[in-house]
C-alpha cells in the first residue's frame, strides 16, 4: 500500500470552496479604471517633469 506523502493532500480539491464572483467584479472595475489611472499618471509625470525642466532652466540663467 501506498501512503500519501503528506497526509493533508490526501483529501485535497481543486475547487476553491467561496463564491469568487466578489474578485472578478474586482477585476471588471481594475480593468475598467485602469485606463484613466495611465492617463492621470502620464499627465502628472509631464507636469512635474516641466518643473523640473524650468527649474533648471532658471538655475542656468541665474548663474
């Protein structure tokens, strides 16, 4: 007779016992707002890399 290595796989289920439609509506909103979040992002790195291309710029003509 063979025994299971260990003894907790031995009554191991692949189906996962919860109900998983709360994490694909999570998925549905990620998916759904991802979109505005890049565009948010890209507008705040313009912003800060124009400050910081006018700091600089100021620093050179002040010297």
């Amino acid at each position: 007779m063979i025994l299971p290595v260990f003894p907790i796989s031995a009554g191991y289920s692949p189906y996962i016992p919860w109900d998983t439609n709360l994490f694909e509506k999570a998925v549905a909103i990620f998916r759904s707002n991802i979109g505005a979040a890049f565009n948010i992002g890209i507008w705040i790195f313009f912003m800060v890399a124009g400050i910081s291309v006018v700091i600089k710029i100021v620093g050179m003509i002040r010297e």
